[in-house]
C-alpha cells in the first residue's frame, strides 16, 4: 500500500508540473486611441469600455465620451495594437464606430 501511495504521488506531481503553463512575464503597454462614432456617454463610451476591459490582453480601460479617447493598457505578449484598434471597430457590427491611433500620449507615457 506503501508503494502505491509513492506511485500515486509521483504521477500527481507529473501531472502538476507538465500541466502548468509557462508563467510568462506581462509585457505592459499602452495606446490612446481617437473613436468616432460614439453618440452618449452610457450606451456608447461605457459599452466600448466595459468590452475592452473584457478582451484578454486587456489589463485596464477607460473611455472618455468627451474627448472621444480609450486609454488602454495591455499585455503586449497577448494583443497588439492594431488587434486592439480592429476589436473597437468590430464592437456593434462594425457600422457604428471608427478608432485609430491617437496623437495624445496616454496617461503614464514618457
């Protein structure tokens, strides 16, 4: 029964350590993009937000109806700029809003 226990507890441990993924490190990176299109603050700037923020590779998001800007922060090993550009353009169908990348440096950009 010794020995089953110690056979057991190998495989487990097997299992455990090939079945992990390799921790990568977060590559932190930020845009501010310029979206067009948008009409109100609730049912246009907080739905773009709120899908942003769900997006994998998304660490944070925040939309500002008056400025018309997201300030995205991403992991850049997961998303890419352009992937992040097409996601807003697709929120709606696609007709509604436009984004590109904005001049005005995000917060916390050097």
């Amino acid at each position: 029964m010794n020995t089953k226990n110690i056979f057991f507890a190998i495989v487990l441990a097997c299992f455990i350590i090939t079945g992990c993924k390799e921790n990568k490190e977060v590559k932190k990176e930020r845009i501010a993009l310029t979206i067009s299109g948008m009409t109100c603050e609730i049912g246009c700037a907080k739905i773009i937000q709120s899908k942003l923020s769900k997006k994998e590779g998304v660490l944070a998001a925040k939309v500002v109806f008056i400025d018309s800007i997201a300030t995205i922060e991403f992991d850049g090993n997961t998303t890419s700029k352009k992937d992040l550009i097409t996601f807003v353009d697709g929120i709606a169908g696609g007709d509604l809003y436009k984004a590109s990348e904005s001049i005005i440096k995000p917060t916390g950009s050097k």
